[in-house]
C-alpha cells in the first residue's frame, strides 16, 4: 500500500516553506490507519517489547493502538504539567525555543523493553528526549518507529544506535 496517498501537504504552515504533512487523512480511513498500525507492528513485532512509549500529542495516536496490537502497556510521554503523578522531566530545544517532556517515575520499571512510536521523525529532537527520559528510569530502548520520517532532516543522526522503522519516508 501506497501510504503517501494518504497523507494531505499543506504548504506553508505552520509558517512559510514548510510543507506539513497532516496524518488525519490516513487516521480518519479506519482501513487504512488499521492497515498502517499491523504494518509497524510486524515491523517490530520480534523486539520482546514490554511497553510502547509514546511522546505528545500525535505519538499517541500511533503509539496507543500499536501497543494494543502488541499485547503490551503504553506510557505516554506528556508536556510539562501534564501529569498528575511524580515525574522526572527532560527540556529540549525547538525552532524557537525549549520546551519540557515529562514522565511518570513508576511507568517504566528497570530493565523493561520500550519500543517509541511517534508519527514522525524529523530534527530527532523529541525522540532523543523521550530516549533521555526511559534510560533514566532504567527502561531499554529497543526501537523507535514511526508513520513518517523527514529523511532530508537527518533526525537518525540524534538517535544513534537505536533501531529506527519508518512505514515512509519523504
């Protein structure tokens, strides 16, 4: 299956040049996201993941059903403030600025395998801080996967080491 032609550009937005790749025209094809979900999931399906971790907001929506389809927990990894309980956070830097991830301290337990699931690698920026965020609460990172990956922002570069599946690339 063609993936791409699921996926609606949107030129110039979120500001000039940019051209945004919008999943909610693959989510909203329940054949299709179903399609896409069982497509990373055998893609991964060997790693003995424990849990799949999932960054916010849109890591969710690949992160949550994989790990249905695994059999497995999922953690979400929220933005700072998000989460009731006690965290350990992590800060990273966008575009224009920083920002913080944080993490639940009893969500992941020493030595558990984690698979990241996001929609999108581009920079590597909010992997490389979920990745901080699982190796400090003794998770093992086993793999990252992910709808679509930007290949022309080199955001592997920042993940080195780690066991990276994309279902496509532009």
């Amino acid at each position: 299956m063609n993936y791409k032609d699921y996926i609606r550009i949107i030129p110039d937005y979120p500001q000039p040049g940019i051209r945004f790749k919008d999943i909610t025209t693959l989510t909203n094809n329940g054949p299709v996201y179903a399609h896409a979900i069982d497509a990373i999931r055998q893609a991964v399906a060997d790693k003995q993941i424990d849990l799949v971790a999932g960054p916010e907001a849109r890591g969710f929506i690949i992160g949550a059903p994989l790990a249905v389809t695994l059999g497995v927990g999922f953690v979400p990894i929220r933005k700072s403030g998000k989460l009731p309980g006690e965290v350990i956070e992590a800060s990273y830097d966008l575009e224009y600025g920083n920002d913080k991830l944080a993490i639940h301290k009893d969500a992941i337990k020493p030595g558990q395998r984690v698979l990241i699931a996001d929609d999108l690698l581009a920079t590597g920026g909010t992997i490389a801080t979920t990745i901080n965020l699982i190796r400090q609460l003794g998770g093992e990172v086993v793999g990252a996967a992910f709808l679509i990956e930007l290949g022309y922002l080199d955001g592997r570069k920042k993940l080195d080491g780690i066991d990276i599946f994309s279902l496509m690339t532009y």
